[in-house]
C-alpha cells in the first residue's frame, strides 16, 4: 500500500516480484538494526540464566503460564481456548 500512494511504477513492479535495488542508507540501517538486535540478545543471555531465556520455540498458552521472561524468536499460532 504505501509503494502504490508514492510511486506507481514501485506499485506495478511489486506484485510481479520485482524488487530493485535497496539505497545505501536503507542497507546502512539495515545492517544497523541487526548489529543492535544481536548486541541487545548477547547482553539478554548474559544477564539471565539459560532456563529464562528461550529461543526459537513456538508460544503457547502453557508456555506463557510458565513466566519465562524473554521469549526470542517465538512462534505464535493461534492459542486455543483452555
């Protein structure tokens, strides 16, 4: 939505799967962003014990119920009633 209200060339070519080329400073940020995301979970991991950090694991309402404070890469479906 927000290619096709700036440019409608962006808004045809989309769709297609065509994407371009990204501009310098959205690879700067990007890169940016995913340097801080791994300083931010190296300092999360140093600060909790291994059983209060977990990673890559599909939420659930027992899950949660557990209290683990930092779910990393959390999988969310739909959480069915109790």
């Amino acid at each position: 939505m927000h290619a096709q209200q700036f440019c409608r060339l962006k808004a045809y070519f989309r769709p297609c799967g065509e994407e371009g080329t990204k501009p310098d400073i959205e690879k700067l940020l990007s890169d940016a962003r995913q340097d801080l995301q791994a300083k931010a979970i190296a300092k999360i991991r140093r600060q909790y014990a291994k059983g209060e950090v977990e990673t890559d694991i599909s939420v659930s309402r027992a899950i949660l119920r557990e209290g683990i404070p930092f779910i990393l890469y959390g999988h969310v479906g739909a959480l069915a009633a109790p």
